[in-house]
C-alpha cells in the first residue's frame, strides 16, 4: 500500500511527493476557512495568498528532501512509520530553529510574514508545531501511497499530474473564499 520513498538519489518519487504536499495543502486550506473561524490560520492565506501556499509547500517538500537525505544514513529499511517519525524529528526541530533563530529576533513590523507567525505562535502557542506536522503526515501518507499506484507507470505519472493540475486550480478559488466568523 506505501511504497518505499526514502531514497534519496529516487527522482521518480517528487511527482508524488509534490501531489501528496498539493493535496495536504488543500485539505489545511479547507480546514482553515471552515473549521478554524477566525484564527490567524485564515489570516495566514487571506494576507500572504499564493506566497503563502508556496512557502507552506516548499517547506514541506524541503522536509522530504532532508527526511530522505537522512533516511537511509539511519534505517536499513523503509518503514512508513520511522519515515514519519524522522519526518516529524526534522519538521520540529525546523520549526523551532526557524521560529528562535530567524522569526523572534526580527523586530516587528520590519517582516509582515514573521509578524503573523509571532501572532500565530501567541495564538495557538505549541500547536503550531501540531498544525505543521499534521501537514507532514498528510503529505507523506499521501505521496507514499501516490508512489505506489503502477509505481512508475504512464498510469502513476498521469495520475499524479493530473492531482497537482486539480489541486494548484484549485487552490486559488479556496484560499480567496470569504467566509463569515
């Protein structure tokens, strides 16, 4: 069912993971104009738009990158479980870097995205760690088992293009929704 995507030198296995990000991205989007009324999450995609999508995706696809760097250094298999635990390792550690090493030292007003995410971190404080690494495991969960149908086939190729054409038209509709507190 989840196909081995922990090789880093596997350049086949970044139309899934792309795919799996998209969809994770989605699945947030939706979330954020639906189930968390108010929050600085909706802010999030109401100020920052399409940049905000594109951080939120890059970054996620960055963890791949490193999670796959560092996989095969540490584990002699793949397991879907320990790739979602380094994953999540990387993801957190990232978030508590980027937040203490780049975010809090920038005085406000001087970065309006780091200002959000200091009225992020007040607002839902350590949960923003949980928020992030949700995406992870969407992300993961959904790339692995996208590498997997007809792994490398026309078939898992056209599949995957036509997730990521679905979810980037997609994307622009949702996060520009006007939805009522």
């Amino acid at each position: 069912m989840f196909k081995d995507i922990s090789k880093f030198e596997n350049w086949s296995d970044f139309l899934p993971i792309l795919s799996g990000c998209l969809i994770a991205e989605v699945i947030i989007i939706i979330m954020a104009f639906t189930y968390f009324k108010g929050s600085k999450l909706r802010s999030w995609y109401n100020d920052f738009g399409l940049s905000a999508v594109i951080i939120d995706v890059l970054i996620l696809i960055i963890g791949f990158i490193i999670t796959r760097f560092l996989y095969n250094k540490i584990f002699n298999e793949f397991s879907i479980i320990k790739f979602l635990l380094l994953a999540l390792v990387v993801q957190i550690v990232h978030d508590v870097l980027f937040y203490y090493l780049l975010v809090k030292p920038i005085p406000v007003g001087a970065n309006r995205i780091f200002d959000l995410f200091k009225e992020y971190g007040v607002e839902v404080q350590s949960g923003a760690i949980t928020g992030d690494s949700f995406m992870m495991i969407l992300s993961i969960l959904f790339a692995s088992f996208l590498a997997g149908t007809g792994a490398n086939t026309n078939s898992n190729i056209n599949t995957n293009i036509i997730i990521i054409v679905f979810a980037v038209y997609l994307i622009p509709y949702l996060i520009n929704t006007k939805v009522k507190n």
